[in-house]
C-alpha cells in the first residue's frame, strides 16, 4: 500500500486531490526499466549543494529514475518558483496546492549553484503558477539573466509551463533568449482531459510554435510519455503535428506511476518499439530524437545540445 504523505514539517498531504481515488493496479516492471538506487559520491555533492543553497530540483520532486546517473555528473534540472503546482496532472509527483509566495533571492541562488558546480548546460523548469499574472514568465527570464551573469559560457535550456490565459507571458520568455526553449506536449490528444486535464493540447502546440516565429534561432524541444494507453497512430500523429510547428527535438520515454493513485502504466512498452519510434521521428525530419523507456526531457540534456547544434550546421551548410 503507498501512504500519500508529505514527511515535511506540517505533515500536508502531497497529493490532497488524489488521496480518496481508488489504488490503481501496478504493474511489475520489466528488467530493461530497473534502476539502481544512487550512492555514488558524485551523487552526494550534488544534494549537498542543491540542498545547502534551498533549491528545488525537478530530479527529485518528481521521482526521476534517472538522478543516480545525472546527479553523479553534476547534472541537475531545477526547478523555479517553488515545489508546489496550480494543477493537479494525473501523472506528475510534483506536489499540488496552494505555493508560496516566489522566492525573490532565487535566481541568485541558482546562479551562484550553476557557477559552483561548474555546468556547461543547465536546465531550468517550473510548477505551473496560475495563481500569477503572468505564470511566472518575468521570474524565468531574472533566472536566465542571472544565470548569464554569473557563468556566460554556460548554455540554457528551459521546460517551461503553459502560460495557458496568460498574454505575453510566452512571448516575454522567448526574448529572453534561452538557447533551447523545452514544453512538453507529454501525451497524445485524446488522453489530455484525463492525463493533463488543466492543459489543451493544441495551446501548447501553438506556444512552441510561437517560439519559431519570434526567434527561429532557438531550438524548441518537446517530450511525450508512451505507455498510457496511446496507439502508435496517435503517436505518429503528434509527430506530424511537432513537426508543423518546427520542434526541432524530440524525446519519447516509458510513463512511470509515482504513486498508486497515480495513472496506471496501461503497458511497458519495449525498447524495439522505442526503437521504431526514434526511426520513424528521424525520417519526419526532427533534428535530434531521443526515444528509449529511461528518456526524460533533460536527460543527458548537455550532451544532446552538442548533437543539436552538429546536426543543424549539418542541415544547413
């Protein structure tokens, strides 16, 4: 039986949204899906600095499988403008409620981690913030400035929300000139209202596409979740229309419940067919794929924007 409790000081509950569902089946995963847990010394300067400083990392409020491997090589997704999310996504550990008021000093903080740690690429994403004018859009651009003030060889990537009922909000994170604007489209259309019920899909499609026509410099990536009860058609389909809007990346990987009121994982789906994926994307014309059951939107994220700008001077002369 999974507790859904939070084990922080007042004890709230994580997921008060979720916690009367009933348990969902979990299925047992297969041996291409396992981890190790993370005990590297690598792995333990990276906490400690995160936590020494008070950040927050997307590693570990949502569970990633991968933060053994990541947090070894110093790799770290931050996370900005709290722990705690407007919406209530029904794959997501990202606890839900009510935030805090935003962090002023945060940027700053951030800065001074990246330059510490030493990143050659960073990554920055976000709660969303419906309860702000402008979801949080201004703060991300005083993390991008500070970050590049305090380390300007460092290349930035941001996965940013929505910004859903939130005018210039896109367009004020676009000019601020991140070398890689992320959003993930996360799921097909049909399974949105149960999956990512505060989203529409065809407004996120629409942002990244803005993204392009305001600066088609910056390289727009976006991520999808596979074993939710898609069809490959559908997933082909969502190819088809990121390749319409001009993503130039694209990551596929395996769903994963956090919890027993999570989503149930409807199937493991098989590194052959992760395979056939990232075949398929390539021949549509992205950029860069990368398509396996452990893939996560910033994983090997410093190496992957190497591949991105090779194969756009491939492209293109």
């Amino acid at each position: 039986m999974t507790v859904l409790i939070d084990k922080s000081k007042d004890a709230r509950p994580r997921h008060p949204e979720k916690a009367h569902r009933p348990d969902t089946e979990v299925l047992r995963k297969p041996k291409w899906i396992r981890v190790k847990a993370p005990t590297s010394r690598g792995y333990a300067e990276t906490r400690k600095i995160v936590h020494d400083k008070g950040l927050v990392t997307v590693c570990e409020e949502a569970a990633c499988p991968n933060i053994g491997e990541c947090w070894e090589k110093s790799h770290a997704t931050f996370m900005i403008l709290g722990d705690t999310c407007t919406r209530a996504c029904s794959f997501c550990n990202v606890k839900t409620g009510l935030p805090e008021a935003v962090d002023a000093e945060e940027a700053g903080k951030i800065a001074t981690a990246v330059r510490e740690m030493n990143l050659r690429h960073v990554v920055i994403t976000s709660v969303d913030r419906d309860d702000l004018a402008d979801g949080g859009a201004q703060h991300f651009v005083d993390v991008i400035k500070a970050i590049r003030h305090e380390s300007p060889k460092t290349t930035i990537e941001i996965l940013t929300p929505d910004f859903l009922r939130k005018d210039g909000a896109t367009e004020t994170v676009i000019d601020a000139k991140p070398d890689v604007f992320n959003h993930n489209l996360e799921t097909v259309p049909r399974l949105y209202l149960k999956i990512r019920p505060g989203a529409r899909y065809y407004h996120s499609l629409r942002l990244l596409e803005k993204v392009k026509e305001r600066d088609p410099n910056q390289f727009t990536k976006s991520g999808l979740m596979v074993g939710l009860g898609e069809t490959k058609e559908e997933v082909m389909q969502v190819m088809d229309d990121m390749r319409s809007a001009g993503i130039d990346f694209l990551t596929i990987g395996q769903y994963l419940q956090p919890t027993r009121k999570h989503a149930a994982v409807d199937r493991f789906v098989t590194p052959e067919e992760f395979k056939a994926y990232e075949t398929i994307a390539k021949a549509k014309g992205f950029l860069l794929v990368s398509a396996t059951p452990l893939t996560r939107s910033s994983y090997h994220a410093d190496s992957d924007f190497e591949k991105l700008q090779s194969a756009r001077r491939a492209k293109h002369g």
